[in-house]
C-alpha cells in the first residue's frame, strides 16, 4: 500500500510534553463500528465483560541513550536490541564517525568496539562488560531515551517514573509500551472486581518504533527486529479466556504484535522466547486479538497503519480527525483510544 494513505496533518500543541496525573485520568476514545463516545481510563472497567483478558507488556525501560567519544570526536548511541551477553544493536548519531575496530568510550566503567556497522546509522557494538555487570554500567552511564517529538527527547527526573508502566519489571526496553502508563493500582482493582482477568506478556521495545517510514508503498519498509517472551502459564491463561467466551484485548501495540507473532492460524498462542519483526498493514487477518487498547499514533507511523489494520482505514481517519477536533494528547504521554476489530461484530 502507498504509505501517503496513512499520512494526516496533526497540530503540534496537541503532542503531549507530560502525562496527566493521576495516570488514570487521561482521556479514552472508544471506536466501535461508527460510533465514537467520548469518555474516560476510569470507564474501562464497564467496557470490558467478566472474563474478558487483558493483556500488559512488563517490559522496563533501560536508560538506552549513551554519550561517548572516539577519541575527541562525540558520538551518541541509542541502545536497541541486545544480542549477546556483551553486545548491543545501536543507532548511533553521526555515525559516519565510527569505523569497524573503534572503541567509544561512554565513561569510567562502560566502553565497547564497533564490530559491525549496518543502514541507516545502525552498528553493533561489543562491549567489554557482559550479563549483569553490563546492564549496571548502562544503567550507572546511560540517559533515559524519550522519543524526540518529546522535549527532543531530553528526559529529566520525573520522567524517570513517568515513563514506566506499573507493570515495568523485565529489563531490555528503549520505548515504554505507552498504553499501559494509563494503569494505576486502583484502575486494576476496579477491573478486577468486574472480572476482568489480566495475563503478562515480555516484549523489548526497540528503538526502531521511533524510525520513520521513508518507503513510498509498504512493501519496501523492514521492521526492525524486536525480542519478545510468552510464558507456557500465560498462554494457557489467555487460550483459556478465549475458550470461555472472554475477548483477548491487547494493551498496546506492543503486546498485540508478540501475541498474534505467536499465534496459531485457529488463534490459538503458543509460548514463545524469541524475535519479531511482524509488519501489520491493511490486509493482516489477526488471529489472536478481539480488541485494543492504545494510544495516538504518528502520521505515516507503522503504528497507524496497524490500529488500520485493525479497525479499518477510514475507520482510523475518522476516529483521529475527532480526536483532533476535540483536543485528544497525541502520542507516549497522551491519551488513548480503545479499539475492535473491523472483522468482529
């Protein structure tokens, strides 16, 4: 598909600079069929049935974002896939500095050396600390990475607790799944009195959801490679849920795209450990997902192109133009909208 169908004009005072406070009181747009109802996180617990699964991403954000020199030059990486005990994937800015060999220097206790160096700014960097040691260095030398449509992705002190989920436990991420900032302790506690179940899921954003889509047709875009986890007790749980009439409802794109990378043609999901780099556009069958839950998305974005996927391309155009016009926050501190799929009734 051309990517200029999914491209719309969106005013840059509506990108969200902070989350509200508490994180539950930000606005939810609920699309079903043509209907669009404005209402509230804190409504959730009465759009879901009993036995309906909500499905949370515990991935935690790493401080990803690294300042270094090779020798006086400065360089910057942004962390994305880890693929070794002691190597890194990055994108680094500018990296026609580094060649295969350098050592960057990131501070007292962390350096790497360039053993690969791929398109668009991507190297892959061996560091010389490994496991756990490894992940105190990035976490003692590194920045949080906010998306640069955020304060140019200078983060600060609260954005430290802002931009992790309640969720957030399983270290790897460079992006928070945004759509799980909205949950607070007392939204779960009122989901659980309506017998709304919850299961967990493991995927570590990359930094690749922050990369344009330059391709002009959808064809010639590569997604970048994320790793994910489906545990044998969570799969059990949410192909339980569904056998009993329960809808599986996906908390963010990020837990939609492990699940229906690890389901069966039937819907049926599997464990799974391992790498996605799933690509959803208009024409996708999805097998595992009933519903979805997430936030606003950039125009042209990979992301909008899979909420139209879901619910519909015109559907999406329509639901983001209200959403436009009625001063929804756009984007990872902004509001949310909660999705069915076009195919469903």
């Amino acid at each position: 598909m051309r990517v200029d169908l999914f491209d719309f004009d969106l005013p840059r005072d509506l990108i969200a600079e902070r989350p509200v406070h508490p994180r539950d009181a930000a606005r939810l747009l609920h699309v079903h069929g043509d209907i669009l109802d404005d209402l509230g996180i804190r409504d959730l617990p009465r759009l879901l049935g009993a036995g309906d699964v909500l499905v949370f991403n515990d991935t935690r954000v790493i401080p990803a974002r690294l300042a270094g020199r090779r020798g006086e030059a400065g360089v910057e990486v942004t962390l994305h896939e880890r693929v070794g005990a002691d190597r890194w994937k990055a994108f680094a800015r500018p990296a026609k500095k580094l060649r295969l060999g350098d050592t960057v220097d990131f501070g007292p206790a962390l350096a790497a050396t360039v053993v690969e160096k791929g398109e668009a700014g991507e190297v892959l960097l061996a560091f010389e600390r490994c496991g756990d040691d490894l992940m105190a260095a990035i976490e003692a030398e590194g920045n949080l990475p906010l998306p640069p449509y955020i304060r140019q992705g200078k983060a600060d002190e609260s954005d430290r607790t802002d931009y992790q989920t309640v969720f957030a436990r399983e270290k790897g991420a460079v992006a928070a799944p945004t759509a799980g900032l909205h949950f607070t302790p007392e939204l779960l506690a009122a989901l659980d009195a309506a017998g709304v179940r919850r299961a967990m899921l493991t995927l570590h954003v990359g930094a690749g959801t922050f990369l344009p889509v330059k391709a002009e047709d959808t064809r010639d875009h590569r997604m970048h490679r994320e790793r994910g986890t489906i545990t044998v007790q969570a799969a059990e749980a949410i192909n339980a849920a569904r056998a009993a009439g329960g809808r599986v409802v996906a908390v963010g794109t990020t837990s939609l795209r492990l699940l229906e990378s690890a389901a069966g043609p039937d819907g049926t999901l599997a464990p799974f450990d391992g790498a996605t780099d799933i690509f959803i556009t208009p024409g996708y069958r999805f097998r595992a997902v009933d519903a979805l839950m997430t936030n606003f998305h950039l125009p042209r974005s990979t992301l909008f192109m899979l909420v139209s996927a879901f619910s519909g391309l015109e559907r999406m155009k329509g639901a983001y133009a209200h959403a436009m016009a009625a001063g929804y926050r756009f984007y990872s501190y902004g509001d949310a909208c909660l999705l069915h799929r076009e195919d469903l009734p």
